[in-house]
C-alpha cells in the first residue's frame, strides 16, 4: 500500500529541483505606456500592472516600483519619478538627491525591478502548478489504496483554476511586490517583447539602447506597437472570433482610440490588416464622476460606435483600457454594440498580444503564417529590376508586412550602361503602383561594365524609405571616385 508523501518530502523535492528551474529562461510581453506598465511571461503566471513610475530611497541605491514606491515617497524615504516613457522619447533628465540621471537609466531602473517581478511571478505560479499536481496524484494514490478523501487537494486545483480564467478573461491583477525584491537576471530572459501605443524610429531607438544596457541582445527582443499586439492576440484566439471584421476600442485615462482589424484572403499569402485611430471625442475619465458628465461619456461612446460599426460585417468587438474597468455608466454604448455582435472585454489585451509574439518566438515555426500590416510595418512591397545569369527579374528591397525598423539592405551592383535605377513601388493596391526613377548624376559612365555601385536603403517610417548609392570603383582599373547619392524616396 502506497502512503501519501508527507509535505517535508514534496519540499525536498521541490528544493532539489530548485536548481533546475533557477537556469529555465522566460519569454516575456511588456506593455509600456506613460501612466502604466503591464508584464507577462508567455506561460505561467498573472498580468502585473505597475504606474509607470520609479523611486530611489535617499539612503541607500535602492530602486522601488509599484506600492512600495509610492510608500516609500510618502514617508519621505525616498523620491517618485513620473511618465518614463515621454522621459525616454524626448531624451529628457531627472534630479534626485543633487544627482541627474537621464531618462535612459530611469528607464532602464524600472525595467529592471519589472521584469525580475515577471520572472518571479512565473516561477511562483509554476511552482504552485507543480505542487498542486503531486497534492492531486498523490490524493488519488489514497483513494485507490483506501478510499480516503483528498478534498483539500481538489478545492486547491478548482480555485487555480478559477484564477486562471479570471485572468484570461481580462482582470487586471494588482501587482504585489514582495518584501524582499527579486533581483533582475539577464540570463533568465529568453525572449522580449516590448509594445507601445505608437512606433517612431527615435523610441525605438532609445528603447533598443535600454535594452543593452539590461544586458539583451537585439536578437532577443522586438518592439511592436499596440496595433500590432491587437493583431497578434485576435489572432491567438478561435477562427469564429475574427472570420469578419474585428474592431475594438480603447478607452485610456484620458484618450480615446479605435482599432479596426480585417482579414484579406484570395491572395498568395493570408493578409491581416489593422489601422489605428486615435479620436478626437476622447475624454478625460475624470468626468465619469459625476452624473452629467457620465451621460455626456456615453453619449460620446454611442456616437463613435455608430460611426465605426454601422454597416459593417463584425466577428466581435474587444473593449480595452481603464475606463472599461466597469460598464455600467456606458449603458447605451453596450447595449448598441452588443447588438449582433460578440463582444468582449480585456483590460490586459496588449501585453498579453506582446506576450503572443514572445512565444511564438521560441517556436522553430510560427504559428501566425499571415503578411501583417499595421503601424510599425511596410503596406508596400520595394523591388528593383535586375539580371542575373542574363535572366530578367526583380529583386526584393523590402517586403509588405517586414518592420520598416529592420528592413534596411546593402547591396553591391554592377551597371550595364544605364545611369539611373528605378524602383517598383507595389502598395496593396495595384492602382497605386509607380516606379520612381533615381537618376545617377556624377557616376562615371563606362558601358564595359566596369561601374561598381553600393546600394543601401533604410525606412524613417512606413512611409518613407531613404536611398543611399556610392562608387565603389572597379579594383585597379577604376579607383573609386568618391561619388555618392542620398534620396528619400516617398512611398
């Protein structure tokens, strides 16, 4: 007859395990914004949410986030620094006890406090799996051996499990720091996925040398808009949930956007397609405390669902952000949009879309074979006509759907009498197809094929990609003659 272990033999288990599960790496999502950050870990584990702020103690080089930041101000320990994201895009500076630090340290203080909380959160909740697991097996070794009763064991299961649900529908969880903050490992980060409200080549930029400064090389991470993270959990979700249009709105503290997804097929390859509108009806929530200005929110939010929903074929509609927290003062609003349409709330649908991507990271294949197109990616495909072995054909700069941030090439050429090049620009659309020749002003002109080009294009945006053509000589015959192009090509 088998006995259920004691707790003092499944904690030297688990304490022998201790080492195994210390090296195991994590792939993360963070949601960044100037009022709050959420962070995931692709697995196990809760959302934690933090404001957007960090706290140095005054006696010591302690760096606080969450709660214990603000508790720490309020008693006048230490000191709050606010919006680390305007800080960091606008390369900005803080003084805290006669030292200055610039908003990429601040930055990089915070993060470093987040993802250690996101690391250890996993781990917590792993852990717990674990053990509820062996407290179940070994409660069924009981029952086949006598029939005793392992109700405890169960209840735990039912109530994990409760929890998970209420986590993947969308409740957002109070982060809670522990007495004792868990220190930051780089080498416990597998994958990083970073999301903000909007890409521009400076954030990247700047979040690109935070990221080095944690310790993270390039390879490990990714930067997405919230777009983007939109894209990748709908798509996470069940066919039926995105088949037709999907549209969603976010209703932040004090701005209002729309999203707008749809799935474009006939074509060679599946195009998913979202756009980003940030409303000029946004409102402050403030106004939601008292009984005129919540009328006047509704009335605001039914307008806007009219004009984004009416006469469109919608598989649902997702409602994210704080001034979803609760429903009930936009009583028209929901009724109007629940309207034969599916729609559901998350207040944690970014990072948890950043935390989609972090997986599919890990994969060898991935799991969402579509072209995306949305902010922080190219909506045109730039090729160039070449030959090569005498046979015409055309050579891909850039792709739809790549992210103009790492879509840059440099490529070597020979010229075969001609002093320009032209490149193919192919929006979607093909009515809006054009060629945009660049002609070679100051190039030697040889026609025995001796005229050597560098080429090497970059993108500022999604909409403009900058060219750049050197004469690169032909060895000993032609040295170089110093000649050089730069142009910004519209897209």
């Amino acid at each position: 007859m088998r006995h259920r272990p004691d707790r003092e033999s499944r904690l030297r288990r688990m304490k022998n395990r201790k080492g195994q599960k210390a090296m195991e790496k994590r792939l993360i999502g963070l949601d960044i914004c100037d009022t709050y950050t959420q962070v995931c870990c692709a697995g196990p584990g809760e959302v934690l949410s933090y404001p957007t702020i960090v706290c140095k103690r005054k006696d010591g080089d302690a760096w606080l986030i969450g709660q214990e930041a603000y508790a720490c101000a309020l008693e006048g320990d230490g000191v709050i620094v606010d919006k680390l994201l305007k800080l960091l895009r606008k390369d900005g500076t803080a003084t805290i006890g006669g030292v200055r630090y610039e908003g990429l340290e601040l930055m990089q203080k915070f993060l470093e406090c987040v993802l250690a909380a996101a690391v250890a959160e996993a781990d917590r909740a792993e852990a717990g799996e674990k053990a509820e697991t062996a407290d179940g097996a070994a409660g069924a070794e009981v029952r086949a051996a006598g029939g005793a009763k392992a109700g405890t064991a169960g209840t735990k299961s039912e109530a994990a499990g409760t929890d998970r649900k209420a986590a993947e529908a969308g409740e957002e969880t109070e982060a809670q720091t522990p007495a004792a903050a868990p220190a930051y490992d780089s080498a416990r980060i597998a994958g990083l996925v970073i999301t903000v409200p909007k890409i521009s080549a400076r954030l990247m930029d700047m979040l690109g040398s935070c990221a080095d400064r944690l310790k993270l090389s390039r390879d490990r991470i990714r930067i997405i808009s919230h777009t983007e993270s939109f894209l990748y959990y709908v798509l996470s979700q069940k066919r039926e949930v995105w088949n037709n249009q999907v549209g969603m709105f976010d209703l932040s503290e004090d701005f209002l956007c729309y999203y707008e997804m749809k799935v474009q097929r006939g074509m060679r390859k599946v195009t998913v397609v979202a756009e980003r509108e940030k409303l000029d009806e946004g409102f402050n929530l403030d106004i939601l405390k008292t009984p005129s200005g919540v009328k006047l929110a509704d009335k605001i939010l039914c307008s806007c669902g009219e004009r984004f929903l009416q006469k469109k074929l919608f598989s649902s509609v997702f409602l994210t952000g704080k001034g979803f927290e609760t429903q009930d003062w936009a009583a028209d609003f929901m009724k109007m949009v629940c309207v034969r349409r599916k729609v559901y709330v998350d207040l944690n649908l970014f990072v948890q879309g950043a935390a989609y991507k972090a997986a599919d990271l890990g994969r060898e294949k991935t799991a969402y074979p579509y072209v995306l197109i949305c902010d922080g990616r190219l909506d045109t495909t730039v090729s160039m006509k070449v030959l090569r072995h005498d046979q015409e054909e055309q050579l891909v700069l850039a792709a739809a759907g790549d992210s103009w941030y790492e879509a840059g090439s440099t490529l070597e050429f020979i010229l075969d009498g001609q002093q320009y090049l032209e490149f193919l620009i192919s929006p979607a659309d093909p009515k809006r197809r054009k060629v945009v020749k660049l002609t070679l002003e100051g190039f030697p002109e040889r026609s025995d094929k001796t005229v050597r080009i560098r080429l090497k294009t970059a993108f500022l945006d999604e909409n403009t990609m900058t060219v750049s053509v050197s004469d690169l000589g032909f060895g000993e015959l032609y040295p170089s003659t110093g000649a050089e192009i730069r142009q910004e090509v519209m897209l």
